[in-house]
C-alpha cells in the first residue's frame, strides 16, 4: 500500500523508505518497533498499522512505561524461577519490577496494570496450576474489566509430551486480548528444555519496551543468570555421589521402592522441606544399543547436538542427551515431515485422533523405528527432531538441617509391559538397577513455594501421603523435630500390604511414640477383601478431621493427581459439608479460601 503524505512530518524520501519497510516487516517485528517508538524519550509520530499505513502514536508517560508487573503461576517452581530472574533482569535495565504469584496477587486490581507479563505452566491435563486457579477464573469470568490500556506477554511452559501442550498459557494470552489487551510480545510456547527460548522471549520483550534505558544496552539480557549462592543449578546441576541405596520393601512385595541418599558436600545447594530434587538421568544401554541396531549409522559418528555446537558420538547423545522412551504428537508430526512417511502422515491425518492417541500410548523411539524405519538422510538428521531428556523431579524426603549436606528420595521403580515389550522408568530403573553407592548423579534443586510448611511452628498440619507421596511428610516431621515445633501433626498414609510396605515404619513409630507426630491413620488396600484408601480413613475421621481445620490447620496432598489427588479432594468436600453443615457449594467455597491462604497445598504429579 502505498503511503499517502497528508499532513505528516516525513518528506517525500522518508515516506519512501517507510513504504518500502513496512510492509515487508512481520507482526513480531511491528510489535517491537511500535514499542520502541512508545517508549522512547520524545514523542514520534508515524508508527506503523498492520496495513503498513502511518497512523500518529501517542507518547507513554515515561513512569508508566517503566512500571512492569510479572505475574506467574508455578506448580513446580519453574515458572516462578524464570519470573523472579526475569524481574531482576528487568530492574537493571531500569524498570520498576513488581514480581507476584498469581495467587498472592488481587485479580480486580490487574486493571491497573499498564505493563503485564505472565509466565505460567500448564499442570496435568491442561490444567493451570493451582497457584493460578483463582486469577484464571477471575479472567474468564463476567467480572473481567476491559483492558485496552493493557499491554501484555505470555511465556508459557509444558510438556510436549501432553496433549494439551501449554494450554493454560495459550488460554491466558487469548483472554487477555479479548479484553481488549496489546501483546509487547508474541506468546512464546516453551517445551521442558526452556532456556533458550526464555532467554529469546526476554530479550524480545525488552526490544518493545525500550532498547535503551539509562545507557544500558537490551539485548545482554539471559532470564536464566543465578543469583543464588551456588554455581550449581538447573543449567549447571552438580555431580551427587550416592552414598545409600536401599529398597524399603520386604520380600515377596510388589512393589520396589528405593531410599537414595545423595551427598550435596561442597555444593553450596540449599533447600526446604517441600522443595524437589531435580536428576537428569542416562537412558538404559541396553535399550539404545536395541536402537542403534535399528538405525544404519556408527554409533562412533559424530553428531551435532545443541545451538551451542556440542558434539558427542550417537551412542552417547542417545544415552545421555536425548529422550527416546516417549513419544508425542509434535514429534510424530516433525518426523512425518522430516520422512514424508505416507503411514505416519495418515496416522496424523485429521479424523485419526484416537488412533494416533492408541500408536503413542506406551511406546517409544524403538517402536517407532521399528514400525515406519528410520528417518533422515544421515544420524544428524535422524537426531534432529529428538529432544532433550527432561530433568526428573523427585520430592525431597530428608530435612538439610537434621542431615547436612544430604539430600534423601523416595523413588518408585517403574516396569510394566506394553507392545510385546517390557517397559521401564528412566530414572527410577536407572536407582533401582545400575546406581551403587560411590556412583554420582547430576542434580539440582527446584524450589517449590507452593509446598511449604507454616511460618508459625504451633500451626497444626494434616499429611495426606500414599506410597512414594509420603517423601516431602517425612522431610517435614524431621524439620519440625530439628525445631522443636510444638504444632500437632497427623499423617494418612496407604499401600498395598502392611508387612511388606509400610514405608519407613519405625520412624514414623519412633516420632509417634516421642510425640513428634500426633496421630497416623494407615490404608493398606490388599490386606482386606475390600480395598481401603486414604480418603476412606479420612471418611472415618472425619468429624476431628474437621474440628482440626476449623483449628487452622494446613492440609497437605502429595502423590498421583489423576486418581488419588482427585479423590482426596472430593472426601474433603464431602467432610467439609457433612461436618460443617453446608452446602456443595459452600464447601466449595470453603476449601477455595484455605487454598487462598496457603492452607490447602498440594504436591501431585
């Protein structure tokens, strides 16, 4: 379109030059230079429309235009990390940074709010995480104000490997331009291996608001700079020497549950009790080496594996770099396109949803070669569309201050079979088969603000814990015995069998019998004819259970989401409104406002 100077400051030259940029440049590059001219020091006229028409722009009011609010919601600690790094990237360029949970942030007041950026997970099936739950419903609500004077980004991170893959971030940045909101920046979609693109989305965002402010230059910016004590961290994880490795079940159980004990010794690393460790762990030699038989390279050739220009031989990038026992839809959709494969891109085509669903369950890189054949013209292309292991993240089951310089887990060993094959955990087979003590595993530490014990040791605390998911309860007792916390203490805990699960039983006894711990309720679901769960115990205790809350005591939910978490939460309901004499909805209502306060915590996966 050619631009028509009426009116306007440019001569005939500048009009030119504008018309012959503007319309070659994409939405992500007009968003970036009408913020820059935005936040400017002087006024200038001419930004850009989508059109590639100069239309007159308004100069910010440069203390509104410094005023940034970032926003997160985190279930495991990640989003909050790059919020909090991100904030202080920002503060030294100049702006003045507010940094909130979502949860701890007054929904209403976001109509305030000039400059917004969100970072949020995605949690289960699409879920958000619950450290976001009232903020999202408050945005999606009728009582949402319009927000045309909101500018806003959305960094969303999650799980290719689910299918609704940063669902809750997409929704945010939806809504928010529904409101009448403008994006500073595109929506960044990040995958587990988030560094690089937070990092690009950051120094993207800071193009818009301003590539100089107070003589510093924008583009130095990395969201994933340390400022804790350690050199150790998600990016650079320290190398842990084992020290135990002992299975907690008695013979004949059917289940193997491993006792790590990891040495943090010269680490610097820190945590609390309700924090995760996170383990990047080897894929099985056995099932590459499977692989490598598959595939019609060396597993000596050399291959390229990061924008950083890492090399490593194939056999080791699929040991110690690549995932290989999961599948997706995004990655069988990369690979259809790599390979042109016409049975892959059937199994792709729309109206096949279910049965892509049914190939991906249960199977991995080895089945996929197997069935369709290797892709790529050399290992270097095969290897292209894989991603990076993802980190494991296992709940802390020990107290730094009762054991320094340690760090415990409780890790379940996972086998089954599928396809014709026996299938195993990456990480968990990794403690249960091939780890002795003296070997080292690379760790880290992952906060997890969302899991924390009370401020105030009198506080009274309810752990709901089955199987593995009574780690972070025995970090907490330790805590509280280390402290001398006076607060009364009760534990549901279930398994399968009592005399061969019940994991760590003489400590829980010893700090039952010492007064550490106030009461222990247990379910073990075969040692009866009628299988009993936790939230039958907590059915059966339910009126003190009640009487205990309305005390103000913190409730804690830590194990499997879809099922056990799930059902937990509707016995609470139930008790809430038998013992308390209300409503479904009040109950509701009552458990959403201990969520609120911090009451009502929940570590699932």
């Amino acid at each position: 379109m050619q631009l028509q100077v009426i009116n306007s400051p440019f001569n005939q030259e500048q009009a030119e030059l504008l018309n012959r940029l503007l319309p070659t440049l994409t939405d992500a590059q007009k968003v970036w230079l009408s913020g820059y001219l935005a936040a400017s020091p002087f006024t200038v006229l001419g930004a850009a429309n989508n059109q590639g028409a100069v239309l007159p722009v308004q100069s910010s009011d440069s203390k509104a235009a410094k005023e940034i609010t970032i926003l997160y919601g985190s279930q495991t600690g990640n989003a909050r990390g790059l919020a909090k790094k991100t904030g202080k990237t920002l503060e030294e360029k100049g702006f003045q940074v507010t940094v909130s949970s979502m949860n701890d942030f007054k929904p209403n007041n976001v109509k305030k709010v000039q400059n917004l950026l969100i970072i949020v997970s995605t949690h289960g099936e699409g879920e958000p995480p619950d450290s976001a739950l009232t903020f999202h419903e408050f945005l999606h609500s009728k009582r949402a104000p319009k927000l045309t004077d909101l500018h806003f980004s959305v960094l969303a991170l999650g799980d290719s490997s689910y299918e609704f893959f940063c669902q809750t971030g997409k929704e945010f940045d939806s809504r928010l331009e529904e409101l009448g909101g403008t994006r500073l920046y595109p929506r960044f979609d990040c995958d587990v291996d988030y560094d690089e693109p937070a990092s690009e989305w950051l120094e993207g965002i800071l193009g818009s608001l301003s590539t100089e402010l107070e003589g510093t230059s924008a583009t130095s910016a990395s969201p994933v700079a340390q400022s804790t004590e350690s050199e150790y961290s998600r990016s650079n994880p320290f190398k842990a020497e084992v020290l135990e490795n002992i299975n907690l079940n008695g013979r004949g159980s059917n289940k193997e549950t491993r006792h790590l004990e990891l040495s943090l010794e010269g680490s610097g690393l820190t945590f609390e009790p309700g924090d995760s460790l996170g383990i990047y762990p080897d894929n099985d030699s056995a099932l590459v080496e499977q692989l490598l038989a598959e595939l019609p390279w060396i597993a000596e050739e050399t291959v390229i594996v990061n924008k950083q220009g890492d090399a490593l031989s194939l056999q080791k990038a699929l040991t110690s770099y690549f995932e290989i026992t999961v599948l997706s839809k995004p990655f069988l959709e990369k690979v259809a396109k790599l390979s042109k494969i016409e049975e892959l891109q059937d199994l792709l085509s729309p109206g096949n949803e279910e049965k892509m669903k049914a190939y991906i369950h249960g199977r991995d890189l080895l089945d996929l070669v197997r069935d369709f054949g290797p892709w790529g013209e050399s290992a270097q292309e095969f290897i292209s569309v894989l991603r990076k292991i993802p980190a494991r993240l296992y709940s802390i089951a020990s107290s730094l201050a009762a054991n320094p310089d340690e760090v415990h887990l409780t890790i379940s060993a996972v086998r089954y079979d599928a396809h014709g094959r026996e299938r195993k955990g990456v990480c968990s087979i990794l403690t249960a088969e091939r780890l002795q003590p003296g070997d080292t595993l690379p760790v880290f530490i992952q906060q997890n603000e969302n899991f924390k014990l009370p401020t105030n040791p009198e506080t009274p605390i309810i752990m709901v814990g089955p199987g593995t998911g009574v780690a972070p309860f025995r970090s907490f007792i330790q805590e509280r015995e280390e402290t001398g916390a006076e607060g009364k203490s009760w534990l549901f805990f279930g398994d399968q069998h009592f005399v061969t699960d019940f994991l760590y039983q003489t400590e829980w006894q010893k700090w039952l019998k010492e007064g550490v711990l106030t009461k222990v309720d247990v379910a073990f679901s075969r040692d009866t004819d009628e299988k009993v769960y936790v939230q039958h115990r907590m059915l059966e205790q339910s009126k003190e259970l009640f009487e205990w809350l309305q005390e103000g005591a913190h409730l804690y939910i830590c194990g499997d989401e879809k099922h056990m978490a799930h059902d937990v939460h509707h016995t609470l309901l139930s008790i809430i409104e038998k013992e308390g004499n209300m409503s479904r909805e009040q109950a509701e209502a009552y458990l959403a406002e201990m969520q609120q306060q911090k009451r009502y915590q929940r570590d699932v996966y």
